[in-house]
C-alpha cells in the first residue's frame, strides 16, 4: 500500500475516534446541559488546544453557559484564524446576539445572509436580531424566509409566534387594534390556544371596552385546572370594567380556592392573590383586604406587587400619603415599574400636587410610550387647569305671583396649578305679576382661588352691585372670604363669610337688605359608606335681623354607577326679628325629610342627575306641613370641551326662598373650554424631559 494512501487510512481512523470522542459533549449541547458541556470541552482542549471544533463548541458551551463577552471573544479569536470559515461566522453572529450587541449583529448577519440566501440558521439569526431592535416587520419577512427554508422549524416557528406578539404589541401601542388582532390570530393558527396570544387578545379587548369578547378569550383558556386559573383572574377583571364587582369577587374568590393546591407556583398562586385584594377593593370590604395584605406581606416581603397593593389600598381609603410611601418604596426598587409611576402620578393629584402628577406622568410615558391611562389622565389634568367660560340663563316663578329671569356669564383663567382666576357678571330681573313691582340688577366679581397646600386653599372674590327698584337705585359691594382644608383624611372642612344682597324679588331689592353670612361647613365620609355633613350659619343683615341656620345630613352611598345614596336631613332656622310681611322670618322653623339623590357617571356623552325629597316643616306653633322637593339635570358632552346642560327644581319647603313661597325653577347651562391646554402649558410640557 502507498505510503500517501496509508497515510489518510490513519488520519481518517484518528478522526473518527476523534469525533466519537467529543460525541458526549455533542449530546450536552444538544440537550441543553451546557455546565457539562463546558467541563467536557475544557477538558478535550487540554488535549488538543488547537482543535477548530472542540474550540467551536467551547465558546458555544461558554456563550450558552451565560458568559457572553468571553464566548464572543473566542469566536472573534476563531474569525481571524479561519476568515473564510462561515460555520465560525455564524457563531460568532450569535454570540453578538447573546451579548445584545445587535447592531453589530444586525449588520454582520446582514452580510451572511448576502452571502448565502439559502443559509437557515443566517436567515433565522438575522430575523431574531430584527426582533431585538424591534424591526418587526422586517423580521417577519425573515422568519418567514427561513421557513421556506425549512418548512416547519420548530425554532423558527417559535422566533414568529414572539415576533407576532412584538409586532402586535407595537400595533396596540399606537391603537391599531385590528392589526394587532390579525397578528395574533394568525399566532393561533400555528399554536391553536396559544396562552400568550390568547392573554394579549384579551387585553386588546379590555382596553377597547370589548368586554363580551374578552369574556370568550378567558372563558376559552380554561382548558385544564391552571389554566382555569388564570380564565378566573381574567373573568373577575372583566366583571369589574363592566361593574358588577359583586361578581368580580365571587368569581375570585373560587380561583382563590383552587389556586391553593399551587402554592409553589409562584407566576399562579401570587397574580390570584392579587386579584383577590383587589376584588375585595372593588367591593369596599376594606377589613378583609387588610387582613389578606398582611399575610400576603410576610409571604412575599419584598414583592413590588404587594407594595402595589398596600398603595392602592390607601388610595381607596383616603390614605393618600400612605399610598405615595409605598409607590416611591416601588420606584426606589425599580424606576421603571409601571405601577410605581401611574400610581404616584395618581397619589400626587390625590393630594393636590399637580405639578408632580404631570412629571410622573411623562415618566411614565418615557417608559411606557403611548400608555392609555397615562395619557388620560394627562388629559383629564390638562382639561382641569384650562380655561373655560360658562353662561347660565335660568327661569323662576313662585305662588307669590314673583317672576324672575337669571343670566350670568362666568370666565375662570388658571395661571397655575395652584391659582386661578374667574370673572363673572350676573344680571337678574324680576317683577310681581300682581303688583307690577320691578326690579334689576346687575353684578361685576372677581374671584381669586390659592392652593396654599393639597390641604388648604384660601378663596377670596369681590364684586360690585347695582340695583334698580321702583323708589331706590343704589349700588353695593359683594364678598366673599372662603377657607378650605382637610383636618383628616376623608373629612373636609370650610370657614366661610360672605355679603350679599337680598336679591330674590323687587320687593327685597327694593328694601336693600344687606345679607352678612359667617359659615362653617364639615363634611366626613367614611370607608363603609356613611357620610354627614353640617352646616352652621349666622347671618347679620343691614335691617338689624339676625339668623341662625343649621342644616345636617346623614347619608348613605349603597351604589357606585349610578351613584345613588339616601338619607335624612334636618334644617333648624331662628330669626331675632319676626318680619313676615317683608321676608320669611319665624321665630323658629324646622324640617326633617329623606332624600334619594341619584347621579350618572360623565364619561359618555350623556350624562344626568336626579335627586327628590319629602318630609316635614314645622314653623313656629303651627301644625306640622309636608314638603317636598325634586331636582335634575340632564347633560350632553358635544365635544371633550362643550357642555351643555338643561335643568330643573321644584320645592315646598318655606325656607327655600327669602320670601317663604314654593317655586319652581329651570334653566340652561353651557361651559366651554375655549383653549385645548393651559395658558401654562410651555411649563407642564418643559417637564417632560
């Protein structure tokens, strides 16, 4: 035999027995123990340092193992020594990946596929690498092509169901649902019920209000016990956008029950948790929400959500500086947490802190572009400190024959976050059918409104009014001095005092009754849906009367949308002076009644509010007489910036009006936003950085 033939007989022998040699660490790659495979090829190289593919499969060991940078940097070694090699090419077009340099991989597997069009693990490589730099549609051109490739890669299948769903993602990010939608579905054709597409549909859905499609997706997920689940958590949160937070809760709770065979996993046993917490939010049931944050808090002392979940909690019961505490625990952990800053951005309007709401806010939008509650309640923020002008045009007559006809016009101008302007004129005319006793009168106000803290706000105006009678012109000034504050949460409390003329018909004007009220008014709500408010009034008039007026209510809310809440009011008025022919003036005079007031939420384009009123008035000795009184409005958003609303009220109570008569009262309302953003909006946007 040739000596030359001999030769390659036993370099062919050596390879082979090489080859099954390193076999072992093959099959270590290949099923994903790359600690072994990193040890095995540690150990060939020992033996044979120079070897193209023991190193080859070292850096890949390395790079898998997690070592990104030194895998690179033995491929870049490998590149340099086999420059032709496209095998050590591709590998080190991955390790780039794995070191997420991927605009140095986008353009070096740019040249690869160039160079060979028909190469699989090139095309697919390039297509994951469009997919980090979020080139979505670029990548499903390439995904697909490696496809045709190999028809039915399980890897490149897999690239396109997460591409889909990052595409898709882009696509519901700037509100193009129906195209994230298709994405999504086409997703489900290659992996029919795919959890991923399915969850990212539902979302879609919720957020677009498809709440009976939402339902489909969750109701069609509960496939086996898990992921039952997870269609609960899904189900409870689609029953509260709908409000029916009764259900929401019921259907928790039962995922709460089955959840606890699960307790080791974490991604199930805790997002169920959390659902529950917040069911029991929706529901007010505040003790057992409590209890439930507490164990879930020595369970997982350092989870973000549960923080979340302690902040939320207060932001139901008026803990509002409780509630930033925790959301700046989360932000402190990780800036970028989504529920830290939408949440914080919510605490500081809370409390009165605007200016810190909008900064959260843009924040939230650096790391979460286009977020839809973010951008609404920018809006909503924006449209409150804008300017609007606001006419009102009413009509009154009462069974003393009176008849007066009411037109103002209001401008409120906001110069900041903390003070605003309003400049009004009032104009009224009234007369008696009976007597033809006229009168008019015209009234120039500005008012002056400081935020002096989330807590207090000072309110002060100033006015000049000028009268026409039938044997007296004159001319007045108006006040008002105006005190607000939160001594405690839920409670709120005003110091007013207040000159005003007795305006209600000629007769009155005529006598140029000057009307000075010192209040106090106390409001405090509580977490189990009581409420009371009182009001006391002294009044000191310029005819030497004095007044005495205390009014308290006791109410309970028993339902959110609408908001309706009942209850019962007394009203008890002295007078020093008993006047009856001029004005209404007992000696004493008091009213007990219930009430229902019922009021439509204003986020359609509809809105209304109703509230009526029956009991008893007792004045001075005389028998008791019953009352009655309704009021309602019915509203119409013409645009995000006009208002209109027509209105109405009917009493009986003798208090009701100066002169002690019933009367009947309606009336148009029209409010526009004349500029789509405040005057200071250069300074809100300069925060946006």
């Amino acid at each position: 035999m040739p000596q030359k033939i001999l030769f390659i007989l036993l370099l062919t022998t050596s390879l082979n027995a090489f080859a099954q040699e390193m076999q072992e660490g093959f099959t270590y790659l290949e099923t994903g123990k790359y600690s072994k495979a990193l040890v095995f090829f540690e150990t060939i190289l020992q033996q044979y340092p120079k070897n193209k593919t023991a190193r080859l499969c070292y850096g890949r060991a390395v790079g898998l193992s997690g070592d990104a940078d030194k895998a690179l940097a033995i491929f870049s070694t490998l590149k340099k020594e086999y420059t032709n090699s496209y095998e050590i090419k591709l590998n080190y077009a991955e390790a780039l990946l794995w070191a997420k340099k991927y605009d140095s991989a986008e353009i070096f597997y740019e040249k690869l596929v160039t160079e060979d069009p028909k190469s699989f693990p090139a095309t697919l490589g390039y297509a994951n690498t469009l997919s980090n730099l979020k080139k979505y549609k670029k990548a499903l051109d390439y995904v697909n092509r490696a496809l045709q490739i190999q028809k039915g890669n399980p890897n490149a299948l897999t690239s396109r169901k997460y591409i889909r769903l990052g595409y898709a993602s882009t696509f519901n990010q700037n509100k193009r649902y129906q195209k994230a939608l298709q994405l999504l579905d086409d997703n489900l054709v290659d992996y029919p019920n795919d959890m991923d597409s399915q969850l990212n549909k539902a979302n879609i859905y919720l957020v677009t209000d498809s709440l009976t499609k939402a339902k489909m997706v969750y109701t069609a997920l509960a496939t086996n016990p898990k992921d039952s689940i997870i269609a609960l958590n899904g189900l409870a949160l689609v029953a509260h956008k709908s409000f029916k937070n009764k259900k929401a809760l019921k259907l928790s709770n039962e995922a709460i029950h089955k959840v606890e065979r699960y307790k080791d996993d974490q991604k199930l046993y805790y997002p169920t948790q959390e659902r529950y917490v917040q069911a029991l939010l929706w529901n007010k049931k505040f003790i057992p929400a409590k209890n439930k944050l507490k164990n879930l808090g020595e369970l997982y002392p350092d989870h973000i959500g549960v923080w979340s979940l302690l902040a939320t909690y207060g932001m139901y019961t008026g803990n509002f500086k409780t509630s930033i505490k925790e959301y700046n625990r989360i932000l402190n952990k990780d800036s970028t947490a989504f529920d830290g800053n939408l949440g914080i951005a919510n605490g500081y309007r809370a409390v009165g802190k605007d200016m810190q709401a909008y900064s959260a806010l843009f924040k939230t939008l650096t790391y979460y572009p286009k977020q839809p509650d973010a951008e609404q309640l920018i809006a909503t923020l924006k449209k409150t400190h804008s300017p609007w002008i606001e006419q009102k045009t009413a009509f009154t007559f009462d069974n003393g024959n009176n008849e007066a006809i009411h037109a103002s016009l209001m401008a409120n101008l906001p110069f900041s976050t903390k003070f605003k302007t309003t400049l009004g004129h009032t104009y009224r005319t009234t007369r008696n059918t009976l007597t033809k006793n006229k009168a008019f009168t015209n009234e120039l106000s500005l008012s002056l409104l400081y935020k002096l803290s989330g807590m207090f706000s000072l309110a002060t105006k100033g006015g000049i009014s000028q009268s026409n009678a039938l044997t007296n012109d004159y001319t007045q000034w108006t006040g008002e001095l105006l005190l607000q504050t939160k001594p405690y949460r839920l409670q709120n409390l005003a110091a007013s005092y207040q000159r005003i003329l007795q305006d209600f018909n000629a007769d009155l004007i005529e006598r140029e009754i000057v009307m000075n009220n010192y209040s106090l008014n106390y409001t405090m709500g509580t977490t189990i849906n009581l409420g009371w408010y009182t009001q006391y009034m002294y009044t000191s008039q310029s005819d030497t009367n004095k007044r005495n007026l205390l009014f308290t209510s006791l109410f309970y809310s028993f339902l959110d949308r609408p908001a309706i809440k009942t209850g019962i009011n007394y009203q008890h008025i002295t007078f020093k002076n008993q006047v009856p022919s001029i004005y209404f003036s007992p000696a004493k005079f008091n009213v007990v009644e219930v009430f229902l007031d019922m009021t439509s939420t204003q986020t359609k384009k509809w809105f209304y509010a109703a509230s009526m009123a029956a009991g008893y008035q007792y004045i001075d000795d005389t028998p008791a007489s019953t009352t009655f009184r309704t009021e309602g409005k019915l509203g119409y958003l013409a645009t995000d910036r006009f208002i209109a609303t027509l209105y109405g009220k009917y009493s009986t109570i003798a208090s009701a009006t100066a002169a002690g008569f019933r009367f009947t009262e309606f009336g148009i309302l029209l409010k526009w936003y004349f500029l789509r953003n405040p005057i200071f909006n250069k300074k809100i946007m300069a925060l946006d950085n």
